[in-house]
C-alpha cells in the first residue's frame, strides 16, 4: 500500500478512521486480557472467541442474556460521566443471568458512534473489563463500529452479550415457591439502567443550578449494582426459590415474572428508606406512588424468594458481603387479578 492511498484514504473521507479503531485495540488490549481465565482460549484466527465449559458441570444449561444501558448514555455523555457506564452494560445482562442461579461464563459488547472518539471508547471498554472480573466472567470479545450518517453528533450506544452456564437440578425456577415465602430485597445503587428518558426530562424541566445539578446527576448515575457474586454465594449456602432482578417495569412488573401463577405479592411499601434520588424524582417530576413502583426499582435492584425460617440468616450473609437487604414483603394465594400488592 503505498503512501499516496494511506494519506488519501476514501473510507477516512466518508468519516470512518480504520487506524482510530486500531489504536482502540491496541489501548484495550490489556484490560481485555485481564479479564481472561484459563478457560478462555487463545483468539485463534482472531474472529471469534472461544471458551472452555468447566468439567464441574454434570448436564450444562447454557443460559443467554442481551441487553443496552438506553438513555443512560445521554445524561452520562452530557455530564462527562463515562467511568461507569460500561459497568452498567454488564451488569444489565449478568444480574439477569444470576436470576435462573446461572453462573455467568463471558461477555461481549457491541459499541457503536458517529465517530471513534478513542479516548471515550477505551474509557467504556475498560468499565466493561473491570465489571466483567468482579462478575468473574472473561470479556470474550466485542465490535466497534463507526457510523457516521446514521449516529448524528457525538452520539453512540451500547449493546452487551452475555452467556452463563447451570447444572439442570440447580436451575432456580418458580416450581418450589409457595404462599408464605417472605421477600428480601436487595439494595440498588440508585436506578440502575432504567427510566432515564422521564429521568432526563425532570432533570431538564427543573433548570437546576450547576451545583444542584451535579448532584442529582451523580445519583442518577451511580453504575449498576453487581449481583453475581453475591447471588452466587448466597445460593451456595441456601435455599432460594425465586429471584427477581428489577428492571424496566420496576417492583410491580418484575416480581410477578418470577411466581406461578395460582399466587401473588404483598410489598411492604414502608419496609425500606426510599433513597433521596427517588425522592427527588417523585416530588420534583410529580410521579405518584404507584407509577414510580411501575417505573423504578425505588431502591431495591434484586428480590430473593425464601422460607421465612432463613430470612435473618440470608441478611446477615447479605451484610457480611457488603450490602444492605430488606424483608419487604410475602408471596401470597391469588385472591383477586392483583399479580402485587402494595400496603
């Protein structure tokens, strides 16, 4: 390739840099490895990652997850407040993983921009990296795409992958919970992935000064909890019937998801402090009640579904761990097409 071609690149005047995103490669390339076991094997043929299953596992389940940070990006973008987001991408899809007791095995992303901003990019990247060890899964590989035309500006967007593996009899399903299992939830940081279009909107329609706006921002953008290692401690301890990792859709859509049919919840709406950023939510975006259990997890990022004998037992392993937990409610006959109740 001569240097006429290089200095004259056509795919560079269309607003796609190729050396950008091999020096992205090149800057990432430590952080990505750091999160590699030895089940991960080398990149051969470098296409595709490849990843050894443990001989522990008697009859594997593979289990799938896949999801984005939405709007989060935007006020994170705005603010400057990049270090958390790619934590945010993991934990979006492993803490869904841990939910069926699947402990999570690797992870890939999908970054996509206007134009390769490197230093932004390998700033997200090693966010992932670094959520990927604590979650004790490897970063197996990923796609950075440049698309001028289509992301306008600045923007760019999220997407992650990840694949967790369960023997068959340890898959937590709903099949052992019964009326009389007592709920605890487990704290959030804040809302975690969730809600940032309405977030958005308040934070903009309050015209806050600079300092109040940096704090509330700083709150909304906390990065997302981490359950997977938690979760698989506390699974190896105890019995768990159920878990719920709350989501879009709040406490009242996604507990429901996790209980047969024939039964329902009662929340305990006063069992736990609502954290100030939810706070602030509801009275300065006027939110009533029963919207912000629809919208938020109003502080509580994952729910366990326990015989009330080991209740105590499970917070005080919660606490040992680091984390704070509730006793917020119990599963309950159906009465009525009330799939949860808030009292």
């Amino acid at each position: 390739m001569t240097k006429e071609i290089i200095d004259n690149d056509p795919y560079k005047s269309a607003g796609v840099d190729i050396n950008a995103g091999n020096e992205l490669v090149d800057l990432i390339k430590k952080d990505v490895s750091a999160s590699h076991g030895p089940n991960v094997l080398g990149n051969i043929g470098g296409f595709a990652g490849m990843f050894r299953l443990d001989k522990e596992y008697k009859n594997p389940i593979l289990v799938a997850c896949t999801d984005g940070v939405g709007t989060k990006v935007a006020l994170a973008q705005e603010t400057g407040m990049l270090e958390g987001i790619g934590q945010d991408l993991v934990a979006m899809c492993v803490n869904d993983l841990i939910v069926c007791g699947a402990k999570p095995l690797f992870f890939l992303d999908y970054f996509a921009s206007s134009k390769l901003e490197i230093k932004e990019a390998s700033t997200i990247i090693s966010s992932i990296a670094k959520a990927c060890i604590e979650s004790e899964c490897a970063l197996l590989g990923g796609e950075t795409a440049e698309m001028p035309g289509h992301y306008v500006g600045k923007n760019f967007d999220l997407a992650g992958f990840s694949v967790g593996c369960v023997d068959e009899d340890k898959i937590i399903n709903n099949k052992t919970i019964s009326a009389g299992n007592v709920l605890i939830g487990i704290e959030s940081s804040g809302p975690h992935s969730n809600g940032f279009s309405l977030i958005r909107k308040i934070i903009k329609d309050a015209n806050l000064g600079e300092r109040d706006f940096a704090r509330i921002t700083e709150m909304a953008l906390k990065p997302t909890i981490l359950y997977p290692s938690l979760i698989i401690n506390l699974i190896d301890k105890f019995k768990i019937h159920g878990m719920a990792h709350i989501t879009g859709g709040g406490l009242t859509e996604n507990i429901p998801r996790s209980i047969p049919e024939n039964l329902s919840v009662k929340i305990l709406k006063d069992s736990w402090p609502m954290p100030e950023i939810f706070k602030w939510l509801k009275d300065t975006g006027n939110i009533k009640e029963v919207d912000m259990f629809r919208i938020f997890n109003c502080g509580i990022g994952m729910v366990l579904i326990v015989d009330p004998e080991n209740a105590q037992e499970i917070q005080d392993r919660v606490s040992v761990e680091g984390y704070k937990s509730f006793v917020i409610g119990s599963v309950q006959e159906k009465s009525s097409d009330e799939l949860v109740t808030f009292i």
